[in-house]
C-alpha cells in the first residue's frame, strides 16, 4: 500500500510520527558536553544477546545490548559520580556510576539493551500507555547476592547525564569501602540520598529543606517495625506527622529494607 492510497487523517498522523529508528539518546558528560545517538545508529552496536530475569517485566527477557561501560567508554566522568538516567516522560534517576566499575562485572553488569523496530519488544505489564520498555532499556546482570534497586530499570531511556556523587558531599553517610557495589546496604544509602536526605541530617549532615525533620542519629531508638510504619505511613504512627509517606510506588519492599539494613548501620550515637 502506498502513502497516496491511506485515508487523509491516517497520512497525517504517519507524517508527524517520528519515522522508525529515528528516537535519540543523548549523553552529557562531566563538562556538559553532549553526545546523541539514534536507534538506528545504536542497533548495530548492540552485537551482545543477553537473556536475564527481567526486573520490569517479571519473567526472563532476550535483549540486543551495548555494555554501558563501552557505550561510555568516552563520556568523561569520575568513576564514582553517579548517571541522571531520565525517562522519556521526564522521571529521573541516579545510577551509581560504581556498579559500572569493570572491576564489579563478575557481581554486576549494566547494558543498554537497544529494540529492534523490525522485531518490537512486548509491552510493559501494568502499563497504561501500552508501551514497550524500548528503545533503549537499561538492564541489569546480577550474580549471586547482588542487588540493585528496581528503579535502576530504566525504561525508555531519553538520557544520560554524570552527575556530581551526593555522597561526596556528606561522607559520613558513605559505608565501608569493603562493601560490594552491588549489596543492599549501597542501594539502602543510595534510595535514602534520592528520597529523605533533603529534610534529615544525621549527625548533622545533609540537608535541611523548608519541611525538614529531626536529625535521623536518634533514628536507633526506634524498631524496626515503627520505623517501616512510619516511613510509609507517618500519619498511622503520629496523626500529626508532617513528613509525606512513601508508598511502594515510591519505595519498594525491597528498597524499604535495604534502607533500613543502612539507617541500622549509621543511626544512634557513634
Ligand atoms: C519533606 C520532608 C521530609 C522528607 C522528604 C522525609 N522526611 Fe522524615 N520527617 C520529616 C518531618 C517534618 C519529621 C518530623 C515528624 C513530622 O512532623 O512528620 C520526620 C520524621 C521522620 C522520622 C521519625 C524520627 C523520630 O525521631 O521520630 C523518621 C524515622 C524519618 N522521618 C525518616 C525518613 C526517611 C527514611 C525518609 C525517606 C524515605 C524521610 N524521612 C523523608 C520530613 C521529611
């Protein structure tokens, strides 16, 4: 079928999509320079085929992928600082630029996984736009206890920016250098940085916001079960409470006591 042979409406429609292969990635580095790629440009890139246990779509997934390390291989940036990755519809996360350390690759290893327009990937389940998770998915490869937060699954990827690592700022926050990159106790400290530092100091670092509440060092003194209430709910512990709730929305199970395994750690008097 030709164009000149669709319905007026359907051509217009067609002629203001963006035709396939043609969505881009940008990559801005340390300096702000940027770099931008196209699908068609990144597909025959994507040479690896990995098939892991999908995070997003809770089964195993078969991807075309570029290492991120290799796809970063000439972004300046510092091997700690982390990576603002931001989705297509603006949501922003930090990826610690760590677990990209080569050094970790037998713990973990992140790709871009790249969709191929002529063999789409399913859509994402639970999603009201009824979309995939390409074209470009950032995926994880975990071994043995690894972890990463489920929000490290960034769907439809529009950018990847390096940004400063919070933690430098606040180091007291930081756990031993011992740790693995990919254990819970570093996801813990990473969700707390995106979600609570703005309004909690503890022991007097971090950030003090119009709302902010108590210095968490006394955060010891309470179990573990009031704690997760309270971080989920404040309201059901103290009707008055201030402090927004996070859902498992905006905190999964999982993070949530990741979180807890590091205020455990740094809380109370040290
Ligand atoms: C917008 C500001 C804000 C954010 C974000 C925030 N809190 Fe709070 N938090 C408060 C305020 C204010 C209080 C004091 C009680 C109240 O009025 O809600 C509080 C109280 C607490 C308490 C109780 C402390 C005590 O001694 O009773 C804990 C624990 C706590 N927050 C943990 C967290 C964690 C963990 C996060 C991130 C998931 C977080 N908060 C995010 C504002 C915030």
């Amino acid at each position: 079928m030709t164009r000149r042979s669709l319905p007026a409406a359907l051509a217009v429609l067609l002629a203001t999509a963006l035709p396939a292969g043609a969505e881009t990635l940008t990559i801005t580095d340390r300096d702000g320079a940027i770099q931008s790629f196209t699908q068609k440009e990144l597909l025959p890139r994507a040479t690896d085929t990995v098939t892991l246990p999908d995070a997003l779509y809770g089964k195993p997934m078969t991807y075309r992928v570029i290492p991120l390390k290799e796809l970063l291989k000439d972004t300046r940036r510092a091997p700690d600082d982390y990576l603002a990755a931001r989705a297509a519809d603006g949501f922003t996360v930090p990826l610690p630029g760590r677990l990209l350390d080569p050094a970790n690759a037998a713990e973990v290893e992140a790709f871009l996984a790249v969709e191929d327009p002529a063999a789409t990937w399913a859509v994402l389940p639970d999603n009201p736009e009824k979309v995939s998770a390409g074209p470009f998915y950032i995926v994880w490869k975990l071994a043995g206890s690894a972890y990463v937060s489920r929000e490290y699954w960034s769907a439809q990827l529009a950018g990847l920016k390096v940004v400063d690592n919070p933690v430098r700022k606040w180091p007291g926050h930081d756990v031993a250098a011992s740790v693995p990159a990919a254990d819970k106790l570093r996801t813990g400290l990473d969700r707390y940085v995106s979600l609570c530092i703005t309004c909690h100091k503890l022991h007097g670092e971090g950030g003090a916001g119009a709302a902010a509440g108590p210095d968490l060092a006394s955060a010891k003194a309470i179990d573990t079960a009031t704690l997760k209430k309270w971080i989920r709910s404040p309201k059901s512990v103290n009707l008055d409470a201030k402090m927004p709730k996070f859902d498992d929305t905006a905190l999964s199970d999982d993070d949530l006591d990741a979180m807890i395994a590091w205020l455990a750690l740094k809380a109370g008097p040290r």
